[in-house]
C-alpha cells in the first residue's frame, strides 16, 4: 500500500508522446474515477509526483486542473483534496443522465443492426460473467463500454458528444453501487437489449429510463446507509 492509499499496481502508466502535464491530469483523472483515490482524500504533490515519476510542475498543474473541472478541492492552507460529491451534485448529473440515455435507447431501438445487437449481447455476457466473479472493476468497466455503445447506435453525434462529457463523473458515482446494484443492472440490460433487437423504441425508452432510476436512487440509498 503507498502512502497515499493507493493500491500496488493502482497507478497507471504514462503514456508518451504528449504534454507532460496533459498525461499527468490524465492518470489523476483515472486515479480519482475508479476511486483509487477516494472522495476527500488529501493529495500530497511530492507523493504523486513520486508514484508518476514526474517532478512536483505537472502535478501541480493537473490539480489546477482538475479543480477547474471539479474533481479536486484546492483548499487555501491544507492543500489539495478529491472532491466529495453532494447529494444535489450527484442527483443533477444522473438526472441528466436519464434524459440523455433514454434517447439514446430509443434511437437504438430504430437504428440498431443484427452486429451492434451481438456486441450488446456479449457485452451483456461479460458482464454477468464480471458480477458472478465478484470482480467489481471489470463490472464497472464493461457496463461503461454497454451503455457507450448503446450510444453509438443511436447514431446521434450530439448525442453522443454530451454523454461524452458527463461519462467520467457518471463511472464515479457508479462504482461503489456496482456490487449492490449487482445482478439486477444486468438483467435490466438484457431487458433493455431485447427491446432494442425488437425495434421497441418506447419499450426501449421506458426500460432505460427505469434502469437509469434505479442508479439514482441506489446512489441516494448508499449515502444514506
């Protein structure tokens, strides 16, 4: 276990070419949505920059960064701490989220050919096979790449590009729910897919809306417990 509570292996490599402090946020980015760091753990400068094997700059500009985008508090005198999501915060964004993702399925619905469909499946596959296992990453991990390609059978650019933008922070609150939400997400997904093969666009659109629920409020009864 390193100092700052990440777990041996936790630390992705930086890939190269690319500006050091765009690599740098980007490892902290995946660091702090798969909760490797956890919500307000406080982020020393020297021990990340140790564990990246960078100097304390890009470091130090990637926290900048990330507090921008509101992933990480800069706290004047105490320094720099993964953000703790509001109830408010979280319900906004997964709200949001309904309302793109049941479009999404339902354009699926009406556009989706046999190949996409057989990608839905084993995706679907994988992961029953991921929650069976208890392996809690992959099953995050591949319910992530299910509903990305749902998207990209909607065949919506704009769509997409929105969903784009709030998948991250979506994969952060879903990942301490992924173990209690189990085995029913993915029975919804099977729900869900078989609306889709059948070009059920509202049966589609119902189902989503549904599964995209029961996130929200499994999120909600977490905080609560």
């Amino acid at each position: 276990m390193l100092s700052t509570g990440l777990p041996q292996g936790a630390v992705p490599k930086l890939e190269r070419p690319g500006p050091l402090r765009d690599r740098v946020y980007g490892a902290l980015l995946e660091l702090i949505t798969t909760r490797a760091l956890q919500p307000g753990q406080h982020l020393v400068e020297s021990e990340l920059a140790g564990h990246l094997g960078v100097s304390r700059q890009p470091v130090r500009e990637a926290l900048q960064r990330l507090n921008t985008e509101g992933w990480v508090d800069l706290r004047p005198a105490q320094g720099a701490f993964v953000h703790e999501p509001t109830d408010e915060e979280a319900d906004q964004l997964l709200t949001v989220r309904t309302l793109l993702e049941a479009e999404a399925a339902r354009l699926a619905a009406a556009n989706a050919g046999s190949a996409g469909i057989a990608v839905l499946e084993e995706l679907c596959a994988q992961g029953e096979r991921a929650v069976a296992a208890d392996d809690v990453d992959a099953a995050v991990a591949l319910n992530a790449r299910l509903h990305a390609t749902i998207m990209e059978l909607a065949g919506n650019a704009v769509l997409a590009e929105l969903a784009g933008q709030v998948d991250r922070r979506v994969r952060w609150y879903y990942t301490p729910i992924a173990r209690q939400r189990g085995r029913q997400s993915w029975i919804e997904h099977r729900e869900l897919i078989a609306a889709i093969a059948d070009r059920d666009q509202r049966r589609a659109t119902e189902l989503m809306r549904e599964h995209t629920e029961h996130t929200r409020t499994s999120y909600h009864a977490r905080r609560r417990s």
